[in-house]
C-alpha cells in the first residue's frame, strides 16, 4: 500500500519510520518532509496547510491512507475533505479537533462532563481582563484560545508578567487571531505528565505513558517550548493512577464525545498535573505529542499500519498494542536562541559518528547538495533503548555530544534522578 505522511517535525520522522518497518508498505510519500525523512521517504513540496493541492496529490497517486501529523491540518478540516472524497486518513475530524483548536471550546468541553482541571475564566476583553488581573492570586496561567505552535501558555509569577503577557497576545497580536480570546487558569502545583491515547470513535486505548521537558533550560528554567526531551514509561504511572485516570478522565472523555456526537478517530494527547487531589488534563491535543512520539513509537512492537486501520475502522482493542519493556529517552538538539529567536542554515556534522543503535530524528532540517543544515528550532531528537533509565541517558548523552552545529544546545538533565 501507499502511504501518504503530512508534515515536517521529528514527530513526521518517528511515525515515518515506524511506517517503514511494515512489511505491508511499499511507498511512503512525506509532505514536505525533511532532510531526515528523506532517507526513507520521498518527500513531496506541499505544506502541511495546504489542503487543496495535498488532497489532489493523494487523489493523483491514489493514496491508501494519509496520516496527519500536525495539529493546524486537523483543525483546519483536512480528514473532512479527505474523507468527502474517499479517501482514508488518520486523524480527527475538524468537530474533534476543536478541543485542540480552542483552549475555550476544550474546558467549556471538561467543565461539561466534570473532567478535572483548573479553575479557569475566559475574556474576550483585553480592557476587562487587564481590569481583573490584580485579583487573582499568583502564579497564574494565561492561554491564548488558538493554536500557537506550543507557545501559547504563559506562566505568570506575579501581576507585572500577566500584563504583559495580555498585551503582547490580545494587542499585539504576538498569535495572531488565536490571542483574540484568552484563558485565565490557576496554576496547579504537582509533577507532570504525558498520555497519548489512540481513539477509534467507541474505545480510547491509552498507549504508553511518557515524560515531556517543557521549559529551554535545565533545571525547568526559562521560557516553555514545545518540548526539550522526553522518557517512557513514567514512573508515576502507578496502577492505582491509571485506574483514576480511567474513571476520572478517559470513560468521561468517551461519555463526552457519544453525547457531543463527536466521531473521534486518531490521536488523543492528554497533558496532566498529578497533584495532591489527583490527575487533572492541563490540556487536550489531537495529534502525536512531541517529543513524546519520539520515545512512544519506538516502544511499540505492533504494526502500526494495522493500529491506523483499526482505529479508523472503530474496532481497535487493547490487546491490539504490544509494547517493548525497555526504556526510552530523547533528547532535543536546539538551535541558539531558540524558543525566542534563532537563526536557520547552520551546516550540521557528526551524524556518521552516532552509533548504530541510537536514532536520529530530524526536526527542523533540510538537505542541500548533500549537506545537511538546521531549518527550525528544534532541530534533532536524539533517542535511544535500553534496558534501564541509567543506560539509556548515557547512550543518549554519549552520541548528542559527537553532533555539531552552530550555536547548538541542550538539557542535560532530561530523565535525571528517575528510577527505573
């Protein structure tokens, strides 16, 4: 079969790659790709957005399935057009991607069907908001309502930091239309974690759990970005807390979807706090974390191709998933300056050094005349297996050394002091 894969992130290389190892592939197709994708796929010059010419590619090449990797497609309808046409694909339709699509849809949807989260309030006033400011208690959360690329939450120590941050979404437009409306959130205190679910419209199947780095600096400092490294599984992942995980979330999230008559069919991504209360979902997306597929996908041992089928069809089962006992970690390769401002073009060196068994997902790149050059701010997500946490961090640590390229940076604490 072929198969087409939108998008360009190290997310599109991990689900590109996992794609391969199915013997029921012939051609995969990645649009537009990467220079790290282009090893094992042709790339395709489309954008990710562009969902007319995508559409008569997949027509003209006669394309058996297309998976969406990125959230602006799924939010801007692509599976409904794909779908009008006949074609399959792999992600939700644009009703369910409006839980990522707006942050106020997705808590008005929580509040509704009592999934726990923080106490929130939404403006659609930059006047009234800057009004309320001095009346909350800090630190404070503050989202823009739409899709901000993972850039969009900012937490606020005290009320000069909220002030500023209103004004830099709702007048300056820093997200453009997406900071036309924002929410307010109480900061929850507790350790976070990551839970990738599959969705087949009737059943959520959560796949293994994972560990996300958000902020650009070790020691969780400096600004958030959209990720720095990530491990699997999550220690915290008790089995007392995926049973309240269950009751509490997932079967209220499905009673959520039957009622809505949401037809929800692809990736669920639930970011949690594990506070002293319990989990409570900072956020919904509807995609594939990253970096959290960078660890997830190479942890499953089931035919992924088989997995997109069965959650498309509305028969996937748990059973279907089989995972690797072993651990997983990654670590992002950054560009200087990143996430605020960072230069692209920079000739990258020391891949031919990386061993064997380590894996190389390639974020924010581009191949020209055989070289290879940063394209974006996270450039590579370094990942590895092995039997135990210690292990893997070495091996890890060990092989994003021997890369190089200007201004590059990294955590060095991801996955440090974690049990195994």
């Amino acid at each position: 079969m072929k198969v087409l894969v939108i998008g360009s992130g190290a997310r599109e290389h991990a689900i590109v790659w996992k794609i391969a190892q199915s013997e029921r592939v012939s051609k995969i197709y990645c649009a537009p790709g990467n220079g790290g994708i282009s090893q094992i796929a042709e790339c395709v010059n489309i954008k990710a957005e562009d969902i007319d010419t995508l559409l008569a590619f997949a027509l003209k090449e006669e394309i058996d399935l297309t998976v969406v990797g990125p959230e602006a497609p799924l939010v801007a309808g692509i599976v409904d057009r794909f779908t009008e046409k006949g074609l399959k694909v792999f992600g939700p339709n644009r009703e369910g991607a409006r839980l990522e699509g707006s942050k106020v849809y997705s808590k008005k949807f929580m509040e509704k069907y009592n999934i726990p989260t923080a106490k929130y309030k939404t403006y659609n006033s930059y006047e009234d908001v800057k009004n309320e400011l001095s009346e909350y208690n800090y630190p404070l959360v503050i989202k823009a309502d739409g899709l901000a690329a993972g850039k969009g939450v900012i937490i606020c120590q005290e009320l000069q930091e909220a002030e500023d941050a209103i004004e830099s979404i709702m007048v300056d437009k820093k997200f453009g239309e997406s900071g036309d409306r924002i929410v307010v959130e109480e900061f929850l205190e507790g350790i976070e974690a990551s839970l990738l679910c599959f969705v087949d419209g009737k059943n959520i199947v959560p796949m293994e759990s994972a560990r996300d780095y958000k902020k650009a600096f070790d020691g969780d400092k400096g600004p958030n970005t959209g990720g720095m490294g990530c491990f699997s599984p999550n220690p915290i992942f008790t089995d007392g807390l995926k049973e309240r995980i269950r009751k509490e979330i997932l079967d209220k999230v499905i009673e959520g979807f039957k009622k809505e008559k949401i037809d929800f069919k692809g990736v669920l991504f639930i970011g949690l706090m594990i506070t002293d209360e319990g989990p409570k979902v900072l956020e919904f997306n509807v995609r594939f974390g990253d970096p959290e597929a960078e660890v997830v996908l190479p942890r499953l041992e089931s035919d992924i191709i088989d997995i997109f089928e069965k959650t498309i069809d509305g028969r996937l089962e748990k059973e279907d998933l089989k995972w690797s006992t072993k651990k997983s970690l990654c670590v992002i390769a950054a560009s200087g300056g990143y996430p605020i401002k960072y230069e692209k073009g920079k000739e990258i060196n020391g891949l031919d050094k990386i061993d064997d068994d380590v894996i190389v997902f390639h974020g924010g790149t581009k191949k020209e005349d055989g070289k290879l050059y940063t394209n974006g701010g996270r450039v590579l997500a370094v990942t590895s297996l092995r039997d135990d946490m210690e292990s893997v961090r070495k091996v890890v640590y060990d092989n994003i050394e021997r890369i190089k390229f200007q201004d590059m940076y990294y955590r060095k604490d991801i996955g440090d002091a974690i049990d195994n």
